[in-house]
C-alpha cells in the first residue's frame, strides 16, 4: 500500500502495520520518516531493535530471515531493519524479501523497516518490490523541487513557532532563504534550526534571514537543463557559479545544454515533417518534466533559431577543449554562460500575438 509522505503521522496515529518500505535519495526526508516510525513502534513496546545492512553480493540473508522469527528474552516485539543501499537485493535478497513481506501480516511481534534508494520503474515492478508494497505500507521520499522549496521552509518554521512577514515581503524572504538551499535539504534542514536558536518565536524579517542563513545551495546539470528550458535566467546564472564553484567538468555541462538544443532541434524537425508533437517526444526519449518544458518552449522556437543554438554549442564545445572561437569568450565557463543565456533567453520568450 503506497501512502504519500505527508500522510505518514496520521496513518501512524490509527495503528502500526508490520512492515514498512522506503524508498528516495533525500537522507533528510528517509531519516524523519523512519524516526518516525522507530517512535511510533517503541511507544507500543518494539524495545528491541537490529539492523542488517546489505552490502556486496555474498550477503547472509539467512540471518535476515532468522532475525525476523526470534526474540531474545528480554523483548516481546522487535524492530528489524534491513537497509539496501545499492536498492539491488539481488536473486537471494529479492526472494528473502518476498518471503519475509508475505509473513508479515500475521506477525505482530516483528516490525520490519526496508530502506532503499530511488527505484526505477523497472526495478519497483519487480516481483520482491511488489510482494513489500502488497503486504506492508510504502513511502515513496522524493527530493523537494525548487517550486515547492520556499513552502517547504514556511512549514519547518512554522513547527518552530517562526513566520515570516505575510505578503510580497514574506514570499521575498521565503525566495531568497530557497536561493541559498536549493539542492541541500540536510542543509536547509540545519539553516532552520538555526533560525530557531538566534531567534525567538513569531515573525522573522527579511534581514534577520539575510544575515544568519548560509549560501549551501548545490546544483547539479541536470536542475540547470530545467532552468534553462523553463526560462529562469536568474536561477541559471546562480546554477553556473555554483557549478563552477563545486569543480564540475565544463565538457559535462556543455553536453547537457548541447543534448538538449540537439533534440528541441529533432523533435522540431519532426514535427515539420508532420509527426504530431507527443509522438516526436516518445520517438525522442523526453520523459517527465522535461517533456512538459519541452512542449511549452517548442511553440516559441522558430527553425532559424534552433539552427543558431545548435552553431553556438558547436563553438562551445571547441572552446571547453581548449580551442578558440572568434566573437566568443577564451574561458570555458563564460562561454557556456553565453550560450545557457542564449537558450534561456529563447525558451523565456513570449509567443506572438
């Protein structure tokens, strides 16, 4: 049964089911819910707890099996925990993890927690993922996307008592906090906290935010192709010097802005050639938000314009190898900086009337 993260302390307050599964590459969200859980269990008497971590192809599975039908003397329930780091259990895993969801139901001594990362679709119709989803209760722990960052931090300061001002002036705080996190909720999680020792309960001004939370935003080339499709250019220049800061390879960064020129440039073609739109993106492999970018910047994106890209990326890609360009930048990083802006300039473009 899958449940949505938000839902997690109302499901808990009604009652404990024996198995739970969950599954994300956020540590923060992943540890919250599974202390959750751990409180939960303990306020019903799970006082004993053991942790089995899969690492390598020779793991013992037996003593996972074994772990989940025996007590020691001093415990009436138990908390087993198997965390699989590489989210592949392989044959043995896979089949001990089905035996073991589907003797949970019955089995109200043994509470069993099962931590993952992020599963592909393949990987979640397997038949040990939908033995744990059949028989327990799982949590899918997904990273928070930058549209729903700024809330996200309204509601950690509001468990703290903290607001900020109501109005454009709050949103401008709330911003500007989200400018400095993004990409690292462990991170925000502690510039919250933070808040919650200089200051007092109630309302936060802008200034107060300013000078206590730190810039520990991390980026990576894939948020910064999702910039640069949905038009946000201050958020690109951002991405950029971040980057750069963190030492990414400019040859990696040149490919995801030329990878995506090239097929806003095959999905155009063919469309002219009479291929409806949702076909071309399929045919293209654009899945997911990117398909959703991709319809909206399309319409805007004349073929003389997309031609254009294409030459930019093609000088760009000499200039990060060490090549020089007339009319561009020697340094690597300004150059790719001209063309992130030359595509954000044409994805942020109106249509005309």
């Amino acid at each position: 049964m899958q449940i949505a993260a938000a839902q997690l302390a109302q499901h808990l307050g009604k009652g404990l089911r024996s198995l739970y599964t969950l599954y994300g590459d956020e540590p923060l969200l992943v540890q919250e819910a599974a202390d959750a859980i751990r409180a939960a269990a303990r306020a019903q008497g799970y006082t004993e707890r053991t942790v089995h971590t899969v690492a390598g192809a020779h793991f013992d599975w037996s003593e996972v099996l074994a772990a989940g039908g025996s007590l020691s003397l001093f415990a009436e329930r138990q908390i087993v925990e198997i965390r699989i780091p590489s989210g592949k259990p392989g044959k043995d895993g896979g089949a001990a993890l089905a035996q073991l969801a589907e003797g949970a139901p019955g089995n109200d001594s043994t509470l069993t927690l099962v931590t993952l990362p992020r599963l592909d679709r393949q990987t979640k119709s397997g038949a040990w993922f939908t033995a744990l989803d059949s028989h327990g209760v799982t949590l899918s722990l997904d990273p928070v996307e930058r549209a729903a960052l700024p809330q996200w931090i309204a509601q950690r300061l509001a468990r703290q008592g903290q607001r900020v001002a109501a109005g454009d002036e709050g949103q401008r705080t709330l911003q500007f906090f989200a400018d400095r996190v993004e990409g690292n909720l462990l991170a925000a999680h502690q510039e919250i906290q933070k808040l919650a020792l200089l200051y007092a309960p109630g309302e936060l001004g802008f200034d107060q935010v300013e000078g206590a939370v730190l810039n520990v935003a991390r980026y990576d080339v894939f948020k910064l192709s999702e910039a640069v499709l949905a038009g946000q250019a201050a958020r690109v220049a951002r991405m950029l010097d971040g980057l750069k800061a963190e030492g990414e390879a400019e040859v990696l960064v040149h490919y995801t802005l030329a990878e995506d020129i090239r097929a806003l440039k095959r999905v155009k073609d063919a469309m002219a050639a009479g291929r409806p739109l949702p076909v071309a993106l399929r045919e293209q492999r654009v899945w997911g938000l990117k398909e959703r970018l991709f319809e909206r910047v399309l319409p805007r994106l004349s073929p003389a314009a997309l031609d254009q890209l294409l030459q930019a990326a093609h000088q760009v890609d000499g200039i990060v190898k060490g090549l020089k360009a007339p009319g561009w930048p020697a340094d690597g990083w300004q150059a790719l900086h001209r063309l992130a802006m030359a595509l954000c300039r044409e994805c942020a473009v109106q249509p005309a009337r």
